[in-house]
C-alpha cells in the first residue's frame, strides 16, 4: 500500500475534524507576514493524516462534543476518556481548538469544564500548545488584514487562550504569544485592526484570573 501524497493526505484531512498541526520545533514567538505554504505544511498534514483515530472513533467524539451539556459534562467525559487514547490527543487538540473554540466562542466555558471533568494534564496541555499554534499561523497569515473571517477566528481564539492559560491561574507564556510585543509590531505594519481584538479577548480572562503574573 502506497503511503498517501501530500496533496491526498491534505485532501481526506479537510472532510475530518482534524487541523493542520505546525511543527513542535517552531517555538519562537508570533510574527506577522508569513505566507502559509503547503509545502511547508505538507509533512505536518501527513502526521495528522496517520496519527488520526479510526473514523469510527472520530465519529463517537465527535457525537460526544456535539451532545454536550451542563446536565451531562460528567458522563460525557468519562465516557471520552475511555474511548480515546492518549496516542490520539494531538488530533483531538486539533479538532478541539479549529473545529470548535475557533467558531464557537459561546461554548469556551462550557468545553474547558468538559477538560476539567476529563481530568487529564496530557490533554490540556496539548490544547494548549494547538491554541498557540493555531493562534500564530493566523497572525502569520497574509490574509489577516484583509479577511474579517480569519480576524473572527483569531479574536475567538484570543479569548479561548486567555480562558486556558491565564482564566486558569496559568501563566501566558510570551515566547508563544507576546501581546506588547504584538501590538508594537502590529502599529507598525498597519495590522491594529487584527491585534487589538485578538489581544484584548486574551486579556478579558485577567478579570477572572487569581495570578499575579498574566504573561512570563
């Protein structure tokens, strides 16, 4: 059996759940500017591509996720924790953050209780690291400026991060995201209009924070 083609691969990822999930080595702070390359996401795709669970686990999260509620949090993460493998959190950050907190900013609340009840740091923290990802291929997009729909997705996942890390007494780390270091830059080339949403929505999770240091 052949191993699928980056362009087949990026193909059955679009009809899945899953997102593209950037390199673990990119670790430096957000830019702006970067054209997103398929080339340059293209090994990244075919990770995801043989890392996903079977469909038919797929579907069951995704049901779980789709039928979730204050009523039922309890039962539907027990019953989340036995169906899916830790080998599949990846995936599953994915789907969490692009397919959900991305365009569905009413449910922040309700699915970070839902990782709470699941009561597994393995998890979180790769929700967290997806939403940092996800938040600087964004910024890095070309589009950012000129896109309401890519601003709308940043700004949702502005207030996603800021309720996962600092709405959690967690410290944002800025060698991820740096929203001084955003806003200078974002004055300068123009892209207030993305930045001032997306830094603002991170920061609404202060009110609510017990930390005294927001940003390390």
């Amino acid at each position: 059996m052949q191993p699928p083609t980056v362009a087949s691969s990026s193909s059955a990822l679009a009809s899945s759940p899953a997102f593209v999930r950037p390199s673990r080595a990119v670790t430096s702070a957000a830019r702006f500017g970067s054209a997103l390359n398929i080339e340059t996401l293209g090994p990244f795709i075919y990770f995801i591509f043989l890392h996903a669970p079977p469909s038919e686990t797929q579907d069951k999260i995704s049901f779980i996720i789709n039928n979730l509620s204050a009523a039922n949090i309890e039962a539907k993460a027990k019953e989340f924790t036995e169906i899916l493998k830790e080998q599949y959190y990846p995936w599953f950050a994915q789907y969490m953050v692009m397919k959900r907190a991305s365009i569905e900013p009413n449910f922040h609340d309700l699915y970070l209780k839902f990782l709470e009840k699941t009561s597994s740091r393995p998890l979180t923290r790769e929700i967290v690291q997806a939403t940092y990802e996800n938040c600087k291929v964004l910024l890095g997009s070309d589009l950012i400026k000129s896109s309401s729909e890519e601003r709308s997705l940043l700004k949702n996942l502005g207030g996603w991060l800021g309720k996962i890390t600092i709405g959690r007494n967690h410290v944002l780390r800025a060698n991820q995201i740096d929203p001084k270091g955003l806003i200078i830059e974002a004055y300068e080339k123009g892209l207030m209009i993305a930045v001032i949403p997306f830094t603002s929505k991170i920061l609404e999770a202060c009110s609510s924070s017990l930390a005294t240091l927001w940003v390390k």
